[in-house]
C-alpha cells in the first residue's frame, strides 16, 4: 500500500483528491470544517517536503455550473486551517487550470473549480480524468468520502500515474481502521449495529459475522429478530419480510461462535413523538399501540458489560430515535461504554451512515480511538466492498 511517506514530493506537484464537499450556510460560510482540517497532514506533509498542493473536490449536487456550489466559497477557510495561502481557480481542466498549476511554486496551494461542474466527473470519464491528469506529477487520493465511487477523480485518474500515486494519510488512516476491525484487531472483537432497518445493514452483517466475536443488534433493527423469533413487538418498527433472514443470521451467529446480543428491554411510547408516554417493557412483551423507541435499562446494562469485555470495537448506528430527546438514552450509555473501554486501552471506531452524526451530538467523537469521515464508503467497506477509489491506488 503506497502512502505519502513513499514519495519525496520536494519540487513536485502533488494532485490531491480531496473531500472538501462542506456544509454552507446561506452566507456561503463553512458550518463544519470537519473534512478540510482532516486533510491537513496530507497537505502539510508535501508542502514541508517542499512540493505545491493542487486540490480538487466537489461540492454538492451541481447540474452544470452553479455559483452557489463554486468551491470559491471554502478558498479562505482553507487558509485559515492551513495557513497557506490558497491560489482559486474558476476552473478545474483547460488552459486557465492548466497555466496555473504550470505557475504553481513550491510550498503554494492551488484550488480548482468544482469538479461537478462537469458531468463527465461523476460519468467517470476517461478523457476527462486525462485532463485533470495533466495538472500534477503525483496523485494523492486522500478523499474517503467518495473512495466507493468510481469517478473520474477518485479513481479512473489513477491509471495515468503510473508508479507515482498513492494514499494521503486520511485514507490510509480509514483503511487502517477498518483492517484493524476486519482482521488485525486485538480480540474480543464487537460489532455494535443500530439503525432503523434490518436491510440497509443485511449484508455487512454477513460480512462480518465470522470476522468479529460479538455483535450488539440494537435501534429499530431489533424488533424484526425479536419477532421472528414469537416476541410481542407492539408497535414497534418491523421489516415483515426480513424475519426468515433475521433467523437465518441467528443460526449462522450459532455456527461460526459469534455472540449475537439482542435488547432485552425497552422505553416504549405510545406515539413516535419526544411528547409521548413512555413505560420500560419487557422487548418480548411490547403492548399493542406501543412502540420501542430506545433501549431499556436493563440493556443498557448488559451492552456496557459486553463493550467493556471487548479490545477492538466498531459502532455502527444509534440504539434509539437519539433524535428525541427522551430516547436517547440507550444510544448515550453505548457511548459512555465504549468511552469507558477506549479510556481501557480498546481500539474504537465509529462511522457509518449517521453514526458520526450521533456520535458528535453527544460528543463520543472526542472520546473514540477513530472517526470515520466517510458514510457511504464507511458502510460499503464493512460490506467488504472493494472500493473503487482504494482499488486505483492498489492497481
Ligand atoms: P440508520 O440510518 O439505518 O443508521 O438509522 C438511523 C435512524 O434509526 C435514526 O434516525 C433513528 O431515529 C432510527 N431508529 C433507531 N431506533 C429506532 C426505533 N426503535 N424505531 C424507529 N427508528 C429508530
């Protein structure tokens, strides 16, 4: 796996992919500067070997050319965090991209024009990666949040660097997060996976059923294992059609020794509201007109038991609507736990879909050992997806 520490990028100039698709306020002002400071090592590394910095990103969801979507917006918050100034240019192929990466100095920073402007990036186009090609002696793909799709800037650009591409030091840190939960970690090994449907995370748990020793199924996913196995749901949120895999995922858990942990009770409301009435239940005994929106004490007990056993720990969606206020509580104890075991000495990573949503309301991404910054690409890799843009590097 080719990383920054490879290359010597002293006079060289360095196309880095980054992911700088930021949230805007109505001013155009950065409301999370999470992915731009993620990308300083890798920024920094180049320009203290000596080497320039091209940056190309998108933004958004552009249909052609939007002002409101021009990456002109992020130019000087990316100084600030950097603190280097940053040269825009309204463009990211053709001659005015092109002169100015030819101008571009040691130790500078270039900022192309959104890379969506133009359709053939998301078509993954061959005669466009070609061009933006043109701009840098060495790739550098340091953009987890678009590493799982095949676009003409995150990976089909990789095939015109030849020996002189790799991995910037946050992409090589998520591959490395994820190695460490799949393969390398110290064992126990936990899965906690919470979320609202049973088939939106179906497949990553078969991937790492025989790759982990425990697996925390909590959220609204529950109640379809609890039901197919003659549970009284209530309520309570259930994929009907999803209960014959539930049993299936149980009696595979069974086979390959992997502990599966179900809630065993809950805060249940009489409406999908923070307003509703609430009472603890058993989760096999939920009334008719009630649903369960989070975690019972009881669970919460035996998860922390569980998490503090464990020495290497993925978190993988809420265990409640932590939306609501009043159901948050089973998704906050999960987080106090796995707080309490990385303070222990366990490696932990939290990412996901919403998970790191989550994570920074109530501040766990402080307290973990890893903050995924890739949703998509995050749940595609614990589907053991080989992901297009980690793919091109590796070639
Ligand atoms: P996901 O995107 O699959 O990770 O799901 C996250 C969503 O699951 C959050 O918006 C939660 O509100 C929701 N969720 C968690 N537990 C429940 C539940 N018991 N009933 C309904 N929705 C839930």
């Amino acid at each position: 796996m080719k990383t920054l520490n490879d290359f010597n990028f002293k006079n060289k100039k360095a196309l880095i992919r980054v992911d700088f698709n930021v949230p805007l306020n109505a001013d155009f002002e950065v409301t999370d500067t999470t992915r731009i400071v993620s990308a300083k090592p890798t920024i920094i590394k180049i320009l203290e070997d000596g080497g320039s910095c091209i940056l190309m990103s998108h933004l958004g969801r552009p249909k052609g050319f939007q002002e409101d979507l021009s990456l002109k917006h992020i130019a000087e918050k990316i100084e600030d965090i950097i603190g280097v100034e940053v040269t825009f240019v309204a463009d990211c192929i053709g001659v005015e991209a092109e002169t100015a990466a030819a101008s571009l100095e040691p130790g500078k920073i270039l900022l192309l024009e959104n890379l969506r402007f133009y359709a053939e990036e998301t078509a993954g186009d061959v005669r466009f990666a070609e061009k933006l090609s043109k701009l840098g002696d060495i790739y550098v793909n340091d953009a987890f949040g678009t590493a799982h799709r095949a676009h003409a800037s995150t990976a089909v650009i990789a095939q015109f660097f030849e020996g002189k591409k790799c991995f910037g030091s946050l992409l090589a840190q998520e591959i490395e997060s994820i190695e460490k939960v799949m393969q390398t970690g110290e064992k126990p090994v936990l899965a906690v996976l919470g979320g609202a449907k049973i088939s939106s995370k179906i497949t990553i748990i078969e991937n790492i059923l025989d790759k982990v020793d425990h697996i925390i199924i909590g959220g609204g996913m529950a109640y379809t294992f609890i039901k197919a196995q003659g549970g009284n749901i209530g309520d309570s949120i259930c994929e009907d059609d999803k209960m014959d895999l539930a049993l299936s995922i149980l009696e595979q858990a069974k086979a390959k020794n992997t502990k599966i942990h179900l809630p065993v009770d809950v805060i249940a409301a009489n409406a999908f509201s923070n307003d509703a009435e609430t009472q603890i239940t058993d989760i096999n005994n939920i009334p008719e007109g009630w649903q369960g929106l989070d975690a019972g004490p009881k669970s919460q007990e035996n998860f922390h038991k569980v998490v503090l056993e464990c020495k290497t720990i993925l978190w993988n969606g809420p265990l409640g609507v932590f939306e609501m206020e009043n159901f948050a509580k089973g998704t906050i104890a999960l987080g106090n736990a796995i707080a309490e075991a990385t303070k222990n000495g366990a490696f932990s990573l939290v990412g996901g879909g919403d998970s790191v949503a989550a994570a920074k309301q109530f501040g766990f991404d402080k307290k973990v050992s890893y903050v995924s910054t890739g949703g998509g690409a995050m749940l595609e890799s614990l589907e053991g997806k080989t992901l297009p843009g980690i793919a091109a590097i590796l070639e």
